[in-house]
C-alpha cells in the first residue's frame, strides 16, 4: 500500500543497546523527518533530511543518528539507548520545495521502551 | 525562529456543545499555520491548514480556524462536536517561501462527554 509505515511499531530494549527505527515512503517525497511525541513536550523534530544524501539536525538531536541512502528510507539509529530515550517516535514525509507547504504526513509511529 | 503556545492541555466538553481550542504563534516572518488531529494510537493527520488568502480555513468534518494575524492566533472551533470527535490536536507553524520546518505546539485533548 502507498504512504509512510514505521517498524517496528513496538519495541522494548535495555540500556546501553542499539535500536534501529525504519521509515519508509512510497510517495517519494523529498523531505523526512524524524519526531518524538512526550507528555508535556508535544512532537519534537529529531532529525530531518531535504533528499538523499542530506540530513540536518532538529531541536534534539543528541543520542540519534539518522542516514538517508535512498529517497524512500529514513532509519534512526539510537547507539546506546538511554531510559529517557523512552518515547512514541514518529516518521513523517513533505513534498519538496516547488509544493512547499509544510503540510506533512506521518506514519502511526514507533513506541520504544527503554529498562 | 517560530514557536507555538496552545494554552490548554486539556479541553473537556459535553456533546453537542460548542467548543474553541486556542493557538497561539510567534515568528517575525510570513508563515503556515496548521491543525493536526491525533486519534489514540495513531499518527498525526493535517485537520485544516492555512497557507494565504482567506483569514478563515474550514476542514470536510465541521471544524474551522481563522488566522489573526495581529493576534497572531490561530484558534480552532467547532459549533457541535461529537464523541467521535475526542482526539489530542496539535497546532503548528512553519515559515512560508520555502522552508520545512515544522514546529509544533505541545497539544490540547479534547474530551467530547456523552
């Protein structure tokens, strides 16, 4: 089916491992994005990238590390996970600058447990 | 750079009752104003969206916001909503000409009471 998904949907990991965040689109657009959802914080931009090849960090940046090889993935990578890396993750895509809107579709989201 | 406030956490509200949920943005430079919807356990979906022209935006399911711009507010209102409506809803900004980022507010629950 086109659109954006995420896996896995639910993890639980231990602190110190590595936990990989897939995202996929199927709509090619240029832009991705990587947010996490907290009580209190709303969605905070992590990572976000304007095509393959460019990342660019967001507002939290720390303990993540993003890649982008293909246009249609956007794995985050946490190295050594920390408990308050305990979150919803979202992924979300945008169509590129000629059709900026900023309008952006998201995926249903990654919840991670970190003991 | 753009932020936004949403002045309440938590919005309850019995069916069938009118309700407006407040936004409010700061940014020195022309921008876009959205309202997403989040249902439980699902990713953020665009609810209505302002980008330029008309101050007042309408959504296919009843809701409407107007852009104020000496205010700078944005407030989403319903006249009647239903239970179908109880959702946590996120405003949003990001600069118009060209930019992508977008920043978030940090959401309003809407509780829709029977």
């Amino acid at each position: 089916d086109a659109g954006i998904t995420q896996s896995p949907r639910y993890k639980i990991t231990e602190t110190g491992r590595q936990v990989t965040l897939m995202c996929h689109q199927t709509w090619s657009h240029s832009y991705m994005f990587w947010y996490r959802q907290d009580l209190g914080h709303g969605l905070r931009l992590i990572y976000y990238s304007a095509a393959a090849d460019i990342t660019d960090k967001g507002e939290v940046p720390d303990g993540y590390v993003v890649s982008r090889s293909k246009t249609e993935n956007f794995p985050l990578t946490l190295e050594s996970a920390t408990r308050s890396q305990t979150s919803v993750y979202f992924c979300a895509s945008s169509q590129g600058l000629a059709f900026n809107t900023g309008e952006l579709f998201f995926g249903e989201g990654s919840r991670l447990t970190v003991l | 750079a753009q932020s936004v406030t949403q002045l309440d956490s938590q919005v309850p509200v019995f069916e069938e009752a009118p309700v407006e949920l407040r936004c409010n943005y700061s940014s020195s430079v022309s921008v876009y104003l959205f309202w997403y919807v989040q249902y439980p356990n699902q990713g953020l979906q665009l609810l209505l969206k302002y980008l330029s022209g008309s101050t007042l935006v309408e959504s296919i399911n009843g809701f409407e916001a107007e852009f104020n711009k000496s205010q700078t507010s944005f407030h989403l209102r319903k006249p009647s909503v239903h239970i179908s409506d109880t959702a946590e809803y996120f405003c949003a900004v990001s600069l118009s000409g060209g930019y992508q980022k977008v920043t978030f507010g940090t959401g309003t629950k809407l509780q829709v009471i029977p």
